[in-house]
C-alpha cells in the first residue's frame, strides 16, 4: 500500500469523471478483497508459529528435563502427542481452531480463551494509558514542531521526539523507577493495584481495574489503580508520544506546503491561525490512519513494559509461556495479536482507501 | 447422590453469602483489609513462584506444592521445624508387611464443603495420579506402589512392589500426598483450579476463598481442620504472586506485604539485610548445585580417542581440588548459598562431608600443588582442556556468574583450559543426555526430604543423569539403604555411598541452598517453618 | 521516487556517495544534526574496533591479580563506573558492548539486505504468484510486533550453543528475520517500478538475459534508497537486540558483553538504589540509538524535498496516508518494536 501507489502521478483530486460511476462499486469490491486478505495473513502468522514453536523443543522436557531419566522423559512426550509426525499435529491444530477450541495451556492448567480475556484486558488497559499520554506529548508538541519548524524549538522537540524513540522502554522504566518509587517513593514500583482481592471479588468484573473501581464507587482502589499506572502509562507513552510528534510534525509541514494553505498565507492569514484551524485537520486523517499503524510498536513495547513494571499482561505472560515452551498458550496470544494486528491494518486500509480513491489496487 | 446434592447446595448457599457480602463491600476500603476477626491481622505473603495446578495430579513443581500443602491433608505429614512424617490426618501409619503400609484414618474427617473424607478418597486421590499419569504430575513418585486398598471407610492399605521401603513415607509427604474429594476431582482427568475453588474441595488448614491464577490466592482458615498442623495463627493469609524478584522486595521493603518467600536475589536479601524494617530468615534449604561429568565424553573418557578411566579421574579430582566453593558463595550468592561437600546436602540424616578432606586443602578449600601432583601422578598432560557448559535460564539468574568464576578458578591453577558455554534450557536437556556435553551444570530440588532423593534419582541404575556412571557397589548400596529399617543402619549406609561416589566424583557438588524468607518486624513464626521438610507451612505466620 | 527527482548534477563521484552527499547538501540545524549523528555513530564504530585497547578489563572478568572486584562495588578509581552484581567491571562491559552490537547491527542488517533485496528484486520482476504469494508472507511478517518475531527466532536459533559468535549470529538472524520484509518491500517496488522504464524494456527487446537485467539494470537503481532504511534499521537492530537481552533471550555475559542484558540485571539493582550499573549501558544505548537515528533522520528529510532546509522545494503536497518518503519513516523507522 505504501509504495505500489508512487506509479500514480501525484495530485490529489485526480479520481474524477468517468471513475464517479464505478466508484462505490469499486469501493466495496476493494473492501471485501481487502478483508479477506486477513485470513492468509492470519493463516502465515499461526502456521508460521505453529513450526517454530515444534522445533524450539517440547513443554514436558521444558518442565520436567532436569528431574527425569530419559526414557521416562520420552514416555510422557509419546503420551502426550509430542513425538507424532509435525503435520499430523499441524492438521490437528488447525482442525481444533476451526472447531473453536484452543485448548488449555500445559504449563498452568488453563482455557486459553481464560487467559486472553484475562492478561488481554491487562494490556488494553496498559495501553489505554499509553496512549493518552502520547496523544498528550504528541500532538500539541507535534503541532508547535510544524509551526515553529526549522527554528530552535522544532530542533528541540524533534530532538526530544528521537530521544523518546532512542531510549528503550525498559531503560526509561528503570530511571523512572529508580526516581520516582524507590527514592522519592511517590508511586508503587510495580503491579496494577493493591487491592486485587476486593477487585477479583466483584461481580462481573471487566478486567479493566479503573472501570470496575469507579463501578464500585470505590475512590480509594481507583486511586490505587490510577497511581499503579503512572510510572508504566509515562514510559510506555513517552515511546509512543514521539512517533506521534513526528507524525504530527511531519504530516502538518506536509499540508502547511498545500495549495489551499498557500493560497489562505497568501490572503494574510497568519501562520498560527493556519496550524491550528487550516492544515489541522487534513492533516489530521493521515495522522490517524498512521497511528492506527504503531499498533505493532505499541504491542511491542508493551511487552518490555509489562517486564519492566510486572504488569501482568499478555506480552509478560508470552515470554514466560515462551520460556516454558508452552505451544497452546503462545499460538493462542499470537493468534490473539495477529488478529488485533489484522484488523487494525484493515481498519486502516478502508478509512485510507475512504479518502483516497487511488489507493484501491 | 445425595452427598453431591447436598454440596451443590452448600457451594450455591456459600456462593450466594458470598456474593451478598461482597456486592455489600461498595464503601470505601481501609488498609487492614477490613476484617475484624478476633484472630489476628490478615497476613499477606509475597512470592515469585507460579501454580502450575492446584490438581495435584498435574502438578510437581514448588509453587503448586505449597498451596496444597496449605489447603490439602496429608497422610503423613511434619510438623514445623521438623521433617519427620508423621500422621496427618491418620491416627496411624506403618508397614503391618514388607508390602503392606496401612493408615487408619481419624474419624469425622470432613471437606470443607461438607463432604466426608474416607478412606474412598485417600483411594481415589492415589488411583487418579496413577492413571491420568499426566506429562507434567508426579506420577513417577509412584512407581513402587503396586495398589491401594479401602477395606473399610477408616483404612487404606497400600501395597507396594518392593518391600520395607523407606522412601515411602516420604513420597506420602510429596506432590502426591494431598488427598482430593473424590466428588468434585475428576476421576480420569485434570480438574480446572475454578473447579476445585468453587467446589470446595479442601481440607488442609486453609481453604481458598479468592483465587485469581498466579496473581492472588485468599485462604481462610478450615475450621473442621484435623491434621497435624494444628489451628493456624492467622485466620486470613493473601498470597501474592509477583513476577519480579525485586518488586517483591520492594514491596517487601516499603511494607505492602508481611511476609517475602521465594526467590529474592542474592542481592536483594543482602541489601535486606542491612535493613531494620525487616528480619531476613534462613532456613536449610535442599537446593543442590553441582556438575555433571560425562563418564564417555569427558577428557580421557570412555568413548573419547585417548581413554583412560584413570586419567579422567585424575582430571575430575583435580577438579575438585581446585574449585573454591565459598568464594563462589560469596561472591555470586552472598552467601544464601552455602558450600556442600557431599552429595547429600547437610542437615539430612545421614549426611556426611566426605568430599572436604578428600580433597583440595583438607579444610574446604582449593589446594593447586594437590591438584598439580595428581594430574602428574596420573601422567595427563597438562593444561586439559575443558569444555564447560551451563544452562542460564533455568536454575537462578546467576547461573553465568557462577560458572565464570568457576572457569577462572580452574584457569588459575594453570592446570586447565576452560571453554564455557551455554545453551537455552530445552535444547540443554536433549543435548545433555544425548552425551553432547562432556562436563555440564545441573541442579536438584528435593520431592521430599529424604536423604534417599538424593542418591537413588543419581547413583541408581537408569538415573536421570544418564552420565554413564556405573559403580555396580554403590548401586547395591543404594539399593540396600532404601529398605533398611534400623535408622542407625541406614544412615550408616547413606553415609558409606557418599564416600564411595566422592571417590568417584561422578558429579561434583559445589553449593548448597539456603531456604530465605524476609519478614517484616512485625510479623512472628515464620522461621519455625524453615525447616528441613522444604514445606513453608502460612499457618505458623502471625502479625502483631 | 525523490531521490531520482533530486539527482545532483555532474560531480565527482566521491561526493555522490551516500552520507557525503547527503551533508553537501544539508544546511543550517539540519547540517548539525546529522553531524552530531555523524560523530555518535562514528564513536560506536571505534570504540567497537579499539575496544580491546580502551577496555581496562575483559568483559567476563571478575578479578585481576588475583583478587576479586567485588560484586556492585561503587564507581571508584579502579572501577571508574563501578562494578555489576556478578563482579564485572561496567566500563569494560559498556565497552565490550559497542563490539557486539556493531557487529550485530552489521551482520543483522547486510543479512537482510541481502536476502530482501534479492526477494524483492525478484519477486518484483517476476511478478504473478511467486510476487503475490511473497508480498503476503512479508506482510503478514511486517504487520507482526518484531519483538515477539525476534524473541521466537532467538529461541530456534539459540539452540545451538551461546558462544560469542552463535550468540552474535542469534541476536543477528532474528533481527534480520524482522528486517527482511521492509528492504523487501521497497526493493520489490523500485523494481516494478523500474521494469516499465523505457532502458529496461530495450534490454529486454534486444533479448538481454533476466539475471542481466536484474543485476545490471534493475538492482543499481532499486538499491539507492537503502543507505537511509540501513542507518535506521541499524537503530533499530540494537534496540531489538537490547529487547532480547532484557527479557533474558539475549547473549550470555561470558560469551559476550551485551548493554541490554546488563540492563536487566541492573533492573534487580535499581531497586536497591544501585544506579550504576544500569545508567551507563542504559546511556550507552540511547547514544547509538540517537546517533544512528540523527544521521538516518537527516538523510530522510534531505532525500524528502518537502522537508529539506530550504522552504518548499516545488513539490506540491500529496496526500492520503501513503507518502513515499515518509513511508521510509512510517514503515521503517520508528514503528518497530523496541
């Protein structure tokens, strides 16, 4: 998508005339390709997992490897299904997951639906966080960029932007922690809440550990659980923050060179009026479609998130199923990911293709 | 029929109380968790175990172990500071036969759902291990249990394959003790841990009332409790799960949890240690760390170009001679591990620590021209080159270091040439038994505290070493001690196989672990469970 | 596309390499960034090849004459910035580092230089169901957070054994893994590209080989706009290894030293108020990071008239999401995990 479109000659409106009629049909022909492009895209993502996971070794040995005699090793692999052909386990695989069932994970006894609706819930709200705060940095620092561009502060803040991106997540989670919880002692160092036996006690709970306190009307956990989140929420965010800046910066130095914007400079409107109420919003609709696309950034960070403040979400857990070697659980997060990640990229496909007519191949 | 009826019931009423109270709870929450128990403070306990499954049928890890040690009754069991088996829920247990092993059971034992606990469960509870024999249980603690008998509601006998053994009372102790309610467990498969919480099915001193999988478990004390543990301390516990050591020992250290258990880095307890805020407890632990010689791949070993069993005992005996094992422990673990100079840890019966004058300076430490006069005595040439392997992942986080300073002890004697490598944990295991490692890293943790878990899983024939070790006296003697009745003789006898393989050195033990659990000032009794039974007993925990 | 609009004119050859080319032409603010980058990325590449000279102690050295160091002994004279829990001296560590990951950025990203262009030179000229079937394994590799794609690869690969090159080789494969899609990606279109220019059709009418046209007509031209996906791969490719070894999936500290895993480690320490064993490999990463970036940074807005120095280059803006240029940071810069 990104680059097959340079064959079109650049030019905005070019999608005119003869196309208008064609158009909505073409739309929805686009729509249904696009969207069943996301079942090879899935199929490549698990198979793919799937294999790897086979030659990486077997859970049993994982678990049990330096307590037992090889041969007993070898029994158990054989009663479990280990040492079968790798295909016949394959077409196995494939046939439970279209009958709807994942199985239950090896190394802890669990449906796999139960854990992702329990960790998942744990990153979304993790990432929730994130976001807020890296619309907070990206945006307005992203638009003082563009509009003071080229001067000291765009050099600033774009130097600010790289640094957010250079710095990992874990080294930052570790100044933080170091700062913040064990010297000043103002924030807990990690965990989601205090107070997880009152929490897992309500009823229906969402998973969602501010939801579920403000449904109880309890201010005291909500606090807990907001204070719990600062430290994961700014390390995580900060990372995102600065792609969003230079996305902001970027695409509104983009609009601020357009013709209309021109032609408002050239009727005397100042270059502050033209950031904030002109090139704004143009810009804005490729700002959204590319942040729709930092969700694999996102995820990733998640994961050295969730490591660095023991956030007990998906990504932890996957390393430690990974360590554990624990097949049902990581083809089930992975699944779970590359569905997230499917839709998401479709999502964005369709508002992309919404608004530009060209991008339908 | 009418018994699970009746449970249904109780589970439905509970669940309702339950439900009723805790829709109730929508005020503000205090710090003291708000229970205004007559017994004590709840205590809230740290740790970075994982459960695997409360099902004991599909569990054989220390995580698992310790909530059923909580919330399970044993046969036998040991009372804190001890590690002596002692009836459980039994009024008595002992060999009425070579074969045989009757327990009577105490009368009125009861689940904490209501249900009865006879002796069809005891049955039930050992049967399911047996026969769902999952990848991940203990079943292979079993293999000399032939059959369990109920001939009546208060008797089980079990009959064994192998008469008088020793080792069995141990095992009724380990992963495969805790006795299940034959009403909610499944007979041929795992039970979810949902299942098991809602239905109740506990009768150890504790029984769950909150249980989200490896982030909380909530016990609250089992009123019709019988065991040998007595009534607990406290009559609430939270058990935390965290996922970090050093979280744990932040939390720890500012005071948002009681009690710290399991595993806290080397580090961490040092600096805790300096702290006045908290008591930092040890208690012997049966970690074991040690290496692994591969009797075919080794320099000079059997299938190797230049065989010569003497010359590789030279070498492994030069080895031994030149590791200095406290400074290791100093210096890596800061001492929460101890050297160990057998291959029974200390403070097991019949431990002894022949491996201290056997070799380097007579006192525990290297001695070079020992070493030296060896290899020349031997006539190998000098410096061997040894190739060491570890595995990183698996046994602590300082696996690396470790055998760092390993390969620079024995590289300053000059008589070797160390290469140190290490492997992902998986790929280690297939590779280790496929003779790929000549020299390797391994560690042991004890299923019960018998001196015998050390030697049988080793020395014996088909062990899970697989080095290639074959001393057919010390087989025999291994052999001979698990059926020795007399104490005295046998740990005559465990002391004469440790001797044997220190001659030997089929591995070479290096440290010893300590079991370290960091309190806060304010809590008392949890040193009394540091014992050598490895079982860390919430019951014992009080706070001020 | 921009870098064939903004072809110099007749110069000596030297100064239409990349890099050089790119600082003739930069000005003002962006002129001192891309030199600040220029020197950071220059700093990591000699410290990496003098690392034996400057580092005072070897990087799995826990004593000397001797004696021991101490395990989180502060900064002191002997140990100017202290040294880890395990008894390693941080600045022999820290230094060490810019070896392995020098390497690992090399190795890492010429693999998947190497084996993306040729896919997508390939699979571009190609076309049909070899290009269709290889775009939806790339997408589907690309949409996938590296991260986890890394840490898997690091699992198969490390199977063998941890030494300094197996483990380099490890760290290396799995980013390339990563990699592979985006040179394959913008390989593949500069080649469809390409295929319909008029120098390509004539070599084909005067029946030129495919392998010909491939390697001398085709590849020359699709390759121009590596320079700038390398530099900020190579960003990216030591935060993927600093990722691998913070989640313990990285290379051992006796087969080489790796900032990331020392960062981990230092995680335990920081909570016991030990900063020095975290900060400097913690800094020592964000430098290369930032170094690295500054020059890939540069090179983009040189190459991107829009964002040159100078106002307006006389291109009008287009729109929609799909901007070539920024495609080049969009998809290969800042998105990937770290």
């Amino acid at each position: 998508m990104t680059v097959e479109s340079d064959k079109v000659p650049a030019g905005f409106g070019l999608a005119k005339g003869k196309k208008s009629r064609s158009q909505s049909l073409g739309l929805a022909r686009y729509l249904v390709i696009r969207f069943l492009l996301i079942i090879p895209t899935m199929f490549i993502l698990i198979s793919m997992v799937f294999f790897l996971m086979r030659i990486t070794g077997d859970p049993i040995t994982a678990a049990l490897g330096g307590r037992l005699p090889p041969d007993q090793l070898a029994d158990r692999i054989h009663a479990a299904g280990y040492d079968r052909p790798v295909l016949i386990q394959y077409f196995d695989y494939l046939g439970d997951i279209l009958r709807g069932n994942f199985g239950t994970t090896l190394s802890d006894n669990r449906e796999v639906t139960d854990i992702l609706a329990q960790y998942g819930t744990a990153t979304l709200e993790l990432v929730i966080y994130a976001l807020i705060v890296a619309f907070i940095i990206g945006v307005p620092f992203g638009m003082i960029a563009a509009y003071k561009r080229d001067r000291l502060p765009d050099a600033f803040l774009r130097l600010f932007a790289i640094l957010c991106y250079a710095t990992p997540v874990f080294f930052a989670g570790l100044l933080l922690k170091l700062i913040f919880s064990v010297w000043l002692g103002w924030f807990p160092v990690s965990g989601r809440t205090d107070y997880l036996s009152e929490l897992s006690g309500l009823r229906n709970p969402s998973g969602l550990y501010l939801l579920d306190a403000l449904r109880a009307g309890n201010m005291t956990i909500a606090l807990d659980v907001l204070k719990h989140a600062v430290l994961p929420a700014i390390a995580l965010g900060l990372l995102i923050g600065g792609v969003f800046l230079r996305l902001v910066r970027t695409n509104l130095i983009g609009t601020l060179g357009s013709d209309f914007v021109e032609a408002g400079r050239s009727r005397g409107v100042s270059e502050y009026r033209l950031v904030t109420k002109h090139a704004y919003k143009p810009a804005l609709i490729p700002i959204v479609t590319v942040m729709g696309l930092q969700i694999a950034l996102t995820l990733g960070g998640a994961i050295l998130t969730e490591t660095t403040f023991g956030w007990k979400g998906l990504g932890f857990m996957l390393a430690e199923y990974l360590t554990a070697r624990d097949f049902v659980a990581v083809q089930g997060i992975v699944m779970l990911i590359a569905v997230i990640v499917a839709l998401t990229n479709f999502l964005v496909d369709v508002i992309a293709a919404l608004i530009d007519p060209r991008v339908r191949y | 029929m009418t018994k699970s009826k009746r449970a249904l019931r109780l589970a439905l009423a509970t669940a309702g109380i339950g439900a009723l109270s805790l829709s109730a709870c929508t005020g503000p929450v205090d710090d003291s968790g708000g229970d205004s128990s007559d017994s004590g403070k709840k205590v809230t306990v740290g740790t970075t175990d994982k459960i695997v499954s409360l099902d004991p049928a599909g569990a054989y890890d220390n995580g698992s172990l310790t909530v059923m040690t909580q919330v399970y009754p044993f046969l036998l069991n040991s009372k804190p500071g001890s590690a002596d088996p002692e009836p459980g829920i039994a009024t008595s247990a002992e060999f009425t036969s070579p074969k045989e092993f009757t327990v009577k059971l105490k009368d009125g034992l009861k689940f904490a759902n209501g249900n009865d606990l006879t002796s069809s469960d005891v049955k039930f509870s050992f049967d399911r291990v047996v026969s769902i024999d999952d990848p991940q249980g203990p079943a292979a603690l079993l293999t000399n249990l032939d059959h369990v008998e109920a001939p009546d509601d208060s008797t089980v006998v079990f009959h064994l394959k192998a008469g008088n053994d020793q080792t069995f009372l141990g095992v009724l102790t380990s992963a495969t003790g805790p006795i299940v309610d034959e009403e909610v467990f499944s007979k041929d498969k795992i039970t979810p841990d949902d299942e098991i919480v809602k239905g109740k099915a506990f009768a150890g001193q504790y029984e769950i009332t909150n249980y989200t999988k490896n982030e909380l478990v909530s016990y609250q004390a089992f009123d019709g409790y019988q065991g040998l543990l007595g009534e607990p301390e406290s009559k609430t516990v939270d058990y935390k799960y965290y996922t970090s050591a050093n979280n744990l020992k932040l939390d720890i250290q500012q005071g948002n949890i009681d009690v710290a258990f399991r595993s806290l880095a080397a580090t961490d307890i040092e600096d805790l240690e300096k702290d006045d805020k908290v008591q930092v407890l040890k208690g012997p632990g049966g970690e074991l760390r040690y290496v692994v010689f591969n009797f075919n791949t080794m320099p000079f070993g059997a299938k190797t170009s230049d065989a010569d069993p003497d010359k590789a005992l030279a070498v492994r005996q030069a080895m031994a001679d030149s590791v200095n094992r406290q400074d290791i422990a100093t210096q890596v673990y800061k001492d929460t591990y101890t050297p160990v100079y057998s291959f029974v840890p200390s403070g097991l019966p019949g431990a002894i620590e022949p491996l201290k004058e056997m070799y380097g300076d007579g006192d525990g430490g290297p001695d070079v021209d020992r070493a030296k006069k060896r290899l020349k005595d031997a006539g190998v040439k000098t410096p061997v080159e040894l190739n060491i392997q570890y595995n990183a992942d698996h046994y602590g986080p300082s696996s690396g270091e470790e055998y760092a300073m390993v390969k620079s002890q024995l590289e300053k004697t000059d008589l070797f040439k160390v290469n140190l490598q290490s492997t992902e944990w998986v790929q280690y295991n297939k590779d280790r038994t496929q003779d790929v490692y000549p020299i390797y890293q391994l560690g042991w943790f004890p299923d019960y505290s018998d001196a015998d878990n050390y030697l049988t899983p080793f020395f014996a024939p088909g062990n899970f070493l697989a080095n290639h070790y074959d001393n057919k006296e010390v087989a025999k003697l291994v052999q001979k001690q698990q059926v020795t009745t007399d104490e005295d003789k046998r740990s005559e006898l465990i002391g004469e196989i440790q001797t044997e393989v220190g001659k030997d050195l089929s591995t070479l033990p290096l440290l010893q672990g300590a079991t370290v659990a960091i309190a806060g000032e304010d809590v008392d009794g949890v040193e009394s469970t540091l014992d050598a039974s490895y079982k860390f007993r919430i019951g014992v925990i009080s706070k001020k | 596309m921009d870098t064939t609009t903004s072809k110099p004119a007749r110069q000596p050859r030297w100064t239409r390499l990349p890099i050089i080319s790119h600082l003739r032409k930069s000005v003002g603010l962006q002129r001192t960034m891309l030199i600040i980058g220029l020197i950071l990325s220059g700093i990591l590449f000699l410290t990496a090849i003098f690392a034996p000279l400057i580092a005072p102690y070897g990087y799995a050295q826990a004593s000397a004459d001797g004696a021991n160091f101490g395990a989180q002994m502060a900064p002191s004279a002997a140990h100017i910035w202290g040294t880890t829990v395990g008894g390693y001296d941080v600045f022999s560590r820290v230094i060490w580092g810019a070896q392995t990951a020098a390497l690992v950025i090399v190795l890492g990203v010429l693999m998947s230089i190497f084996a993306g262009v040729i896919l997508g030179l390939v699979s571009g000229y190609l076309g049909g169901w070899v290009d269709r079937l290889l775009v939806v394994i790339a997408d589907a590799i690309y949409a996938f957070p590296a991260l986890l794609l890394a840490i898997v690869m690091s699992i198969v690969i490390s199977g063998g054994q941890s030494n300094l090159f197996g483990g380099i080789m490890a760290a290396a494969i799995s980013i390339t893994v990563v990699f592979i899609p985006q040179y394959f990606r913008v390989a593949r279109a500069e080649t469809i590209r390409l295929k319909a220019e008029p120098f390509v059709e004539s070599a084909k009418v005067i029946g030129t080989s495919n392998l010909r046209i491939i390697s001398r007509h085709v590849f020359p031209n699709a390759t121009r706009t590596m320079p700038l996906i390398f530099t900020l791969n190579a960003a990216e490719s030591i935060l993927t290894l600093a990722g691998l070894g913070f989640l313990g999936f990285g290379i051992e500290p006796s087969s080489a030293a790796e900032w990331g895993y020392d960062l981990n480690k230092a995680l335990a320490d920081a909570t016991s108020g030990i900063w020095w064993t975290g900060l400097f490999p913690g800094l020592a990463i964000v430098l290369t990071v930032l170094g690295l970036t500054l020059v890939g940074e540069s090179m983009n807005d040189l190459n991107d008239p829009r964002l040159r120095g100078r106002r307006r280059a006389g291109r009008k803006k287009r729109g929609g999401p799909d901007m070539p240029a920024d495609a080049y940071v969009n998809g290969t810069g800042l998105e990937v995990t770290k």
